[in-house]
C-alpha cells in the first residue's frame, strides 16, 4: 500500500532520518518506538504529508499508487484529506465547535457526502462510546472523550491511513487501555492500517509489527 525508498530529511546540518526506506502492507498495525530524538515524528508527518523532506532522484514514496514526490500542496492537501487521519497527543479539537461538527469538519471541507458522512458519524459514535457527548463543546468533554472524539474525526472520511503521535501520552491509564483497545477494533474490525508512534511499551506491543528507529535508521 504504501512504499518508502531511501528518504532522507536533514535540519540545518543535522541529519535526521537517513536514508529510510520502509513497506506497510493494507491492514497493517505497526507501531515506531526510539529515544527521543530519533525521529519517529518527523517520519510520521512526512508519511502524512504534512512535512517535506530531502529531495533526492533515488528517493521514492508511494501512495496506492500515487507517488507524492509529484504532488504540489494544494494536491497534497486534498490527498491528506481524502487518505489520511491523524490523531495527535494533545485533542486539538476546535473550542468553539461541539464534538459532532469538530467530527464532521474533515467531510465538510473535503465536501464528503452528507448523508455517508452522517452514517459514518453514527457508526464510529457507537464504536468510540460518544454519543453522548456529541452535542458538547470540548471544554464539557474528559480528557478520554475528547481523545476519542479525535479518533472519530481522524476517521470520518474513512482514511486508508491512520496515523498517531503518542495518542494515549496526556491520558491516565484507565483512558489509555481504552485507546489501546479501540485502536485494536479499529484495525481489526474497520480494517484501518495503522501507524502508531508511542512510548508506551504495552501499547507498542499491541501492535502486529514493532520498528524500532535509532538515530534515523531502523534499529534491530
Ligand atoms: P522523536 O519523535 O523521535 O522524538 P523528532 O522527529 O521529533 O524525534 O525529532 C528528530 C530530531 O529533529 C530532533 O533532534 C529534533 O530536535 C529535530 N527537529 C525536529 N523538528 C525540527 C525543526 N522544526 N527544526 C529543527 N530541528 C528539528
């Protein structure tokens, strides 16, 4: 599904990932774990298109077919919109919007099908044990629902992709266990290939394939 070759991202003089080159298979779960510094959230926002990186001829990053080496930003942004959910530490749920027009806010700019979109919201709302909570605007929300309000908003548009940076690092263990959890069905039962970055040992195991990156290189 998607194919990386020899990518490379340098800051200044700082070589950051070096000549990375990594395959995810449809239906993968896998998650990256490394020191800090490594450069697992570099790589994770340039697989979700929201970084750039080193332009090299020998470089290769394939998308379902799509080679995003050729993409420009507006072509980019529609692709990150279409293929791709992102679930970060921190909710970043908008304040002033309830839970279920911060869900729906990815279907409405990528001018997704109402009523799909709808059903969608409905189903992940039963999945996720939000409903609730829908009507609410985040600041009435506990730490865990408004963490699986993301997850819902990461997935309205039914992405190929999910990726998240340490989704459970700002929740108490009980939360936690209930991302893990959800993150499972998610992959299993929605069949969502997942990439996840945590530090979370029990949770990177959860995972079906664990990478571990050292330094911007695979590790093993
Ligand atoms: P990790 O997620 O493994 O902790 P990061 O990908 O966040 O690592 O960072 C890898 C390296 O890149 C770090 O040394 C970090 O300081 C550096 N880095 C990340 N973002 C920037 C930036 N915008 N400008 C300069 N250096 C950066």
């Amino acid at each position: 599904m998607i194919e990386i070759k020899n990518l490379n991202k340098s800051y200044n003089n700082q070589i950051v990932l070096n000549n990375l080159s990594l395959v995810i298979n449809k239906g993968d779960f896998i998650s990256i774990v490394g020191p800090s510094g490594a450069g697992k959230t570099t790589l994770l926002n340039i697989l979700g298109t929201i970084d750039s990186f080193d332009k090299n001829e020998k470089t290769s990053l394939l998308f379902e077919k799509t080679d995003l080496t050729k993409l420009n930003d507006k072509e980019l942004s529609s692709f990150r919109n279409k293929k791709i959910g992102f679930i970060f530490q921190f909710h970043q749920l908008l304040p002033e919007l309830t839970a279920k027009e911060n869900i729906l806010l990815p279907s409405m700019i990528g001018k997704f099908d109402y009523s799909k979109s709808h059903d969608n919201l409905n189903k992940l709302s039963s999945i996720l044990d939000i409903n609730k909570v829908l009507d609410k605007k985040p600041e009435f929300l506990s730490g865990g629902e408004k963490q699986r309000v993301a997850v819902a908003r990461a997935l309205i548009n039914n992405p190929s992709l999910l990726l998240a940076d340490e989704p459970t690092g700002n929740l108490d263990s009980d939360n936690a266990k209930k991302i893990q959890e959800l993150f499972k069905k998610i992959n299993k039962e929605l069949g969502v290939t997942i990439v996840l970055v945590t530090h979370n040992e029990k949770f990177s195991k959860i995972a079906r394939k664990c990478l571990v990156l050292k330094d911007g290189k695979w590790s093993k």
